[in-house]
C-alpha cells in the first residue's frame, strides 16, 4: 500500500514538470513569434518613414 502511494507522489511530480516544461516550450514559441511580428512591423515603419522622407526630398528638389 505504501508503495503505491509513493508511486502515485512520482508521477504528480512528474506530471507537474511535464506542464512546466510545455507551458515554458508554448511561452517560448509565443516570444518568437512576437518577436518576428515586432520586427517585421518595425521594419515595415522605418521602410515607410524612410519612402516618405525620400519622397519628401524628391519633391523639395523638384520644387527648386
């Protein structure tokens, strides 16, 4: 009977670090791809920022 409960206590435990290691893995794939939608996204701004800087100064030397 005793050993049965030790048993049962093992696997818990491993139970528990089974969910922390799939909540870690789903937490880690979620950053990542945070992290390429940041980046793509800050990269689509500058991209922008920096056509329309470029139209801005195309106009400017077209207008002297």
């Amino acid at each position: 009977m005793h050993h049965a409960k030790k048993k049962i206590k093992a696997l818990e435990q491993g139970d528990m670090v089974w969910r922390l290691n799939f909540f870690a893995s789903a937490l880690g794939l979620l950053c990542a791809y945070l992290e390429v939608k940041i980046v793509n996204f800050v990269k689509r701004l500058a991209g922008l920022a920096f056509h329309r800087t470029a139209v801005e100064r195309g106009k400017y030397m077209v207008d002297k």
